[in-house]
C-alpha cells in the first residue's frame, strides 16, 4: 500500500512578536472613497464584497470622499469629536485611579472611541444598546454622567449596581444601555432577542450589540446570527476587530482565512467591514445597518477594522507578546486626531480651540471623579449597606433568605 502523507496541523501564529519589527505593510487596505455604496433595500447577495473590503471615508488630507461620506454638520461633528476626547480623558484619569489603588480594575479603549461614539450619534436614543466594556464611549455620548459611571467602577455607597459587578461592567436603564456582561458573546443573543420582542409587539425600537473578534469563536455569535437572520430581527450586530483577545491575535478566531465580516455571508446577511478608526465611515455604515432596521429589512453584520493601543486591561501587559512599537504604527491612526485634521480642514475648527476643549475636558473629569471619591473607593470609604446583598435578586424573596437576612439584623 501507498503510505499515506504524515499530517501536521496548522496552528495560526501572529506576524511579529517581541522584539520583531512589523510595518503592517502586507494589509490589504481599500482607498477612501472607493468602496461602492449600495441601495439600503439590496440583496444581501448583491453585496458580499462589502465584507471583504473596506468602507473609508476620511483620506490623508483629512478630506471626505466617496459615495459613503455622510452629511453631517460641523456641530456633529464637533460632538462627536467632543464625545471621543471626553472618553479619552475619562480612560486617563480611571487608569490612573487604578494605579493609585481606588479601584481593583479598569479597561482603556484608546484607539476605539469612534466605535462607540459615531454610531451612538446615529442610533436613537430609544434603541437599546448591549455593549462589551470596552465601549465606555457609548455611555458618554448617550450622557451618563461621569459620577455615575466613576461610582460603579469605585464599587462605593453610591454605586447603582451596589458593588456586585466587576469595574467597567456599567448599567444605565435609563439611557438605553443594557448591563454589561462578563460571559462575553452573550449580548449578541441578548440583543438579537430584545430585537425580536421589539418588533413582534410592532414597537420602533431597534437593537444595537457589540462584541470582540475573540468572541466571534463563541456559540452565542451564531446562536445571534441565525435568529437575526431567520426572523429578520431589527438590530445592528458590531465585531470590533481590535486584533488581539487579550493575548491572543485575531488569527485565532479565523481572521486568517476570511474577515470576520464575512461570516454574515453564510448567515443570508447583509455585512460590511469598515474602518473602525474613520468617525465619518461609522457613522455611514451605523446609518445604513440602522436604516435598514427600521424598514423591516433585519440585521446587518458590521466589522469594525480598528487597533487595541493599550493593554487589554490593567491587568495585562501587551509588551510580553506584541511589539512594542506596534501601536504607533498601525496604519489607520487615531480616530481623534482624523476627525480633529477633519474639522480644521473644513475649516470648523483649530488647533487652539482643540487644546482649549482638552484642558476643559480634563477638568471635567477630574471634578467628577473627586466627587465620586467623596462616597468612596476601593481604598477607603463607605461601601453599599450590607443590606443590600439580599435585594433585587428574587421577586419574592424565599423563606430561607429572609431568615439569613434576620439573622443579620438587617
């Protein structure tokens, strides 16, 4: 018999690690203003390049071109450029806290905000939005107040989540935003389904998810898919492709052998791969999956290309297992700044009004966040009343808990 070939099997490894020295040269990136804009009502497949390209509206002028450039006013645009430095200004002093010991925790999301904030600018308020905790931008632009975010990340007496959620996993009901949660991949399915019930009571209320190229290798992705897809839920479902799942690079998800974008394709689903760190081009594809909602038309698939510039967390350090100089070199910049060069070039703005809105930011967060350590912080201060761990658990509280909370005294 013919002896049959010896097998090996293929483990996906990242470019540079280390020490090496990476250009990202080999990316494959589609010029701004080239990728054909279709007809919200199109058939899913008249457009499977969608996720294949790239949809990118700024150039390196700071121009917007193509036929996905949005019309937007300059004070849009300053309010979502507000938004975004308002995020990274919040990010700095939370990391800082950290540092100093008033909380256990904290997730920057430098390089992300635009994510978050343009499409928070394009959804409606009313809609519901399920975030990961790296999506602190979507909070902001939707105007939770800073003191209320600060309080659940200092887990203190005026913490609305009364300490029992991780810093940086957020609740706000009243601005649409639904609990952050630690099993990452659920709010996918959550959001699919909220989705659902919105249109089977014939409400206008459409869904909003967003999760990490890691957690596409989870069942819940396609659990979300194939509802979205079979009942033509109206929801926006968001991949932020930020290329690494804590240590982890977005090779092993898949990334490799196709964009996370096109795995919608499989699904009947409109996609679309945008530059996630281009404000303009989120806001122009968030528009167009938002529009398609609301005409009964279903989900869309939207992966954002876009660079994690910090470590996954506080806990993490990125320089054990990427380049250091990885961040500064990735191609598509920084999403403050693009928009900034934007604004300047439309002549809306100026490098002085910038560095002014900088300093009041600043200030902003930093008078927020000492009134937040007024009630409390992981270093000191007053805590949420015992009490209170038997509340808002049960509906009707069983007998065996009443008795543990009498034998507390509470």
């Amino acid at each position: 018999m013919k002896k049959a070939n010896r097998l090996s099997l293929r483990i996906p490894e990242p470019k540079a690690r280390p020490g090496d020295l990476l250009d990202f040269g080999d990316l494959k990136l589609a010029e701004p203003g080239v990728t054909p804009r279709p007809p919200v009502d199109s058939d899913p497949r008249d457009m499977r390049d969608l996720a294949y390209g790239l949809i990118r509206v700024l150039n390196a002028e700071g121009q917007a071109v193509g036929p996905w450039a949005p019309t937007l006013s300059p004070d849009q645009l300053r309010q979502g450029l507000r938004a975004m430095m308002l995020t990274r200004a919040f990010d700095r002093r939370m990391y800082q806290a950290q540092r100093q010991g008033k909380t256990s925790f904290y997730m920057k999301c430098l390089g992300e905000e635009a994510v978050a904030v343009a499409q928070a600018l394009a959804l409606d308020k009313q809609d519901m939005c399920f975030p990961t905790y790296r999506q602190q931008g979507l909070f902001i632009a939707r105007g939770c107040p800073l003191v209320d975010m600060m309080n659940q990340i200092y887990s203190n007496e005026k913490d609305a989540l009364k300490g029992r959620q991780l810093p940086v996993l957020y609740s706000s009901r009243e601005h649409g935003l639904f609990t952050i949660s630690g099993n990452l991949g659920t709010q996918f399915s959550q959001a699919v389904g909220w989705a659902m019930a919105s249109a089977y009571k014939g409400d206008d209320k459409i869904a909003a998810a967003w999760i990490g190229d890691g957690s596409t290798a989870e069942g819940d992705f396609h659990h979300a898919l194939t509802f979205a897809a079979v009942y033509r839920a109206p929801a926006v479902l968001n991949v932020v492709n930020n290329q690494w799942a804590i240590s982890s690079f977005h090779g092993i998800a898949g990334d490799e052998v196709a964009p996370f974008a096109s795995r919608g394709i499989g699904y009947g689903l409109p996609a679309l791969r945008v530059d996630g760190n281009d404000f303009l081009a989120v806001y122009a594809a968030s528009a167009w999956a938002i529009e398609r909602a609301r005409s009964n038309l279903g989900a869309t698939l939207i992966e954002h290309f876009t660079y994690r510039a910090e470590g996954h967390s506080t806990s993490d350090d990125p320089s054990r297992y990427r380049p250091a100089e990885e961040a500064a070199r990735w191609p598509l910049g920084d999403p403050v700044k693009r928009l900034k060069d934007h604004l300047i070039v439309i002549e809306e703005w100026s490098e002085d009004q910038h560095t002014a809105l900088e300093t009041e930011l600043t200030e902003t967060v930093r008078a927020a966040s000492k009134e937040a350590e007024s009630h409390g912080t992981l270093a000191g201060g007053s805590r949420p009343p015992i009490g209170t761990m038997f509340e808002d658990v049960f509906k009707e509280m069983p007998w065996h808990i009443r008795e543990q909370r009498k034998q507390m005294g509470v």
